[in-house]
C-alpha cells in the first residue's frame, strides 16, 4: 500500500460500476493526488467498467478477488449492497485500508455531479457571451467595410475623372495628375486594408465555429 501521506498520493478502489461508481471515476481519474488501483462490478458490460477498460485501470467482476489483489489506500463502496459492505469490512479488518460506505460515496458522487453541472452552465455562460461579442464585432467590422468600400469607389470615380481632366488640359493638367495620382495610392492602401479586415473577419468566423462546437460539448 502506497505511503499517500509522505508522497501526497493515495490508491483507491471503487466497488460498483453504475453511475455512482463512474461517477467516482471520473472525479478521481482526473486527480493528480490520487491513483485508481481498480474498479469492481459484477456486471462486465457496466458503464464504470467500461469506461475503466478503457483508461487502462484495472477491473474485476468479483469485488473480494479484486480486493485480494491488493489493498489499496481507501474504497469506495457505491454498490449501497449491505452483505458486500459486511464482507469487505471483514476482508480489511485490522489492515490501514479505510471504507468509505455507501452513503457518503453517493452523497460525494452527488456533490460532484451537481458542481460538475454548475461549472459546465458556469462556462457555457462566459463562452456564449464572447461568441455573443465576437458575433457584435463580426457584424460592426462588417458594415465598416461595406462603408469603406464605397468611399473607395467613389474615390476610384474622382481618381479616374481628375486623369481624364489632366489628360484633356495636357501641360496645364498637371495638378490634376498628382492628384489622380495621389488618390490612386490611397485607394489601393485602402483596398490592403479592407483584405486585412477580411482577414480577421475569416479569424472571427472560425474562433465562433470553434465556440459552437465547445458549447456542444457542455451540453
């Protein structure tokens, strides 16, 4: 048995594969102070078992072969059967492995549930807020744009009238030329800008697809 004190890291084992038991599972597989040494349940098919299977955590469909495997630092009885609860005490009686009955396991699998329940509404709000922001901004830069886009057409229009006109006045044209010119620039620096626009526009687009697809997952 693992020396949890000194090392800050305890062994379990969960006795009971239904929802309780998965549920322990999920809360003490994510933990770095806590090592799942197994999960029992006579049904093989169990959601507990199979999602222990699939972490790589060993399983047992017999609870005192499991248990004859090795003591681990404390068990987790979530099966509420009182003849198993009897014959584990038995089994770690005057060993320093500790039982954590059925009902404290089920209120602790309540509590996590409900705080789990609570953080994903919690998070589901904050991100539905930035998409909700984004969509704002998206929707701002977009009619920004459009603006932008006729002033710089109207623009090409005085651009291409004041080089017509300093084509007509030759010599005499000239001041209409620099200014054909100088338009003809800050057009084509305007258009570079409207494709940076639309650039972070794309970057928009793609963060709220990606927030879509996390708040699905909350669900």
């Amino acid at each position: 048995m693992s020396n949890w004190v000194g090392t800050h890291v305890f062994s379990i084992g969960i006795i009971g594969g239904g929802r309780g038991g998965h549920g322990l599972l999920a809360f003490f597989g994510r933990s770095k102070v806590a090592r799942i040494a197994f999960l029992a349940d006579p049904d093989h098919e169990a959601i507990g078992i199979l999602a222990a299977r699939e972490a790589g955590i060993r399983t047992y469909t017999d609870a005192e072969e499991a248990l004859r495997s090795g003591l681990p630092d404390f068990i987790f009885d979530a099966t509420g059967d009182e003849v198993l609860d009897a014959k584990i005490r038995q089994i770690i009686r005057n060993t320093d492995t500790r039982l954590i009955s059925p009902v404290t396991s089920r209120m602790m699998v309540r509590v996590l549930e409900e705080n789990s329940t609570r953080v994903r509404e919690d998070v589901s709000q904050v991100v539905g807020t930035i998409k909700h922001e984004l969509s704002d901004s998206l929707e701002g830069s977009r009619n920004l744009v459009s603006r932008i886009n006729s002033i710089m057409s109207s623009m090409q229009m005085l651009a291409l009238n004041a080089s017509i006109e300093a084509a007509k006045a030759g010599v005499h044209g000239r001041g209409f030329a620099v200014v054909a010119d100088h338009m003809g620039k800050s057009v084509e620096a305007v258009r570079k800008l409207t494709q940076e626009i639309d650039g972070v526009n794309a970057n928009i687009i793609q963060v709220s697809e990606q927030i879509d697809m996390v708040l699905e997952k909350l669900k």
